[in-house]
C-alpha cells in the first residue's frame, strides 16, 4: 500500500531530524530534540485512524444492492454480435 510506504518515509525522515539535531546541539545539554519526537507520534496516529477507518473499506470490496443493480456487465457474446469492439 502506498500510504504506508509514505508514512514510514515521513517517520524515517523525523527519526533522521531527531538524531540530526541530538548530535549536532548534544544530547544532554540542550533538549531540543524532544520538540521533534511529536510529529512521530502524530503520525502514528494518524496511521492507526487509517487503518481503523478505511483498511476494511479497501481491502475487500463489497458492493450494496443499488451498485450492483447499476453495473454494466460485458459479455463476450454481445460484442460478437455488434463487432462494437472491433470499430
């Protein structure tokens, strides 16, 4: 799944400023580092909303009376037929 791999991307691109700001300003003396921990834990958040909301939606897809009713099916016996494929 795409998103995935964009989350995980963000949350090595903060991993990546965390320790980038730790060893450049020290880890002891100054806690700058830490105003970077939140947008990690934001957005694995926002990771498990997704996939408490839409994963079920995606993964398998179940159509409701009304979408079936309103689905055009292609058979291969009309197009022999008309020869509507071949124009």
């Amino acid at each position: 799944m795409v998103i995935n791999r964009l989350l995980a991307g963000v949350i090595f691109m903060q991993m990546l400023m965390v320790a980038t700001i730790g060893l450049a300003l020290g880890w002891r003396d100054d806690f700058t580092w830490v105003a970077t921990l939140p947008p990690i834990l934001l957005t694995l958040l926002f990771k498990l909303y997704l996939s408490r909301t839409f994963v079920k939606q995606f993964r398998h897809f179940v159509p409701d009376k009304s979408e079936l009713s309103n689905a055009l099916v292609h058979s291969a016996g009309a197009d022999h037929r008309g020869n509507k494929l071949e124009k």
